[in-house]
C-alpha cells in the first residue's frame, strides 16, 4: 500500500479478525504485529503524539500512513 492509497474499512477489519483470531490462540506477539499494520486514524496519533510524545511512534512501528496524509510527512517531529 502507498502513501496516496488508504486501507478500507473491510481491510481493516479483515486485518483485526486475524489479529484478534492470533490473540484467542495465545499469539500476542503476531496479534500486536498485525494490529500495528492498520493505520493509526490521526486524531488517535495526534493524542498520543501529544500525551505520549513521538518516541512511542519511533519505538513502536505503528502505521502512521493516515497522521501523515492529514498532517504532513512531518507531522511526528513538529
């Protein structure tokens, strides 16, 4: 997926079944893998940015592709 296309909300939840399926069979590992493949909707990213900080982003490898269609390729460091 790049930049300019968006995950639809059936991917979406098409993606959480499996990581709720991986959980249920004691996989939190693969569960938290899958999770951070959907994209962050950016009023969720920009909350945690600003509770959190943008080290939480860097340490995690959440998909931020959505935070950064709405506020800019920069929007982490400002």
């Amino acid at each position: 997926m790049t930049q300019a296309q968006t995950m639809t909300i059936e991917e979406k939840l098409t993606i959480s079944n499996k990581a709720i399926a991986l959980k249920k069979a004691g996989d939190l590992e693969g569960y938290d893998r899958l999770m951070k493949t959907i994209p962050l909707p950016p009023y969720l990213a920009k909350i945690a940015k600003e509770k959190i900080g943008p080290e939480f982003f860097i340490r995690t490898g959440w998909d931020l592709s959505e935070a950064e269609a709405e506020f800019g390729q920069d929007w982490l460091g400002r």
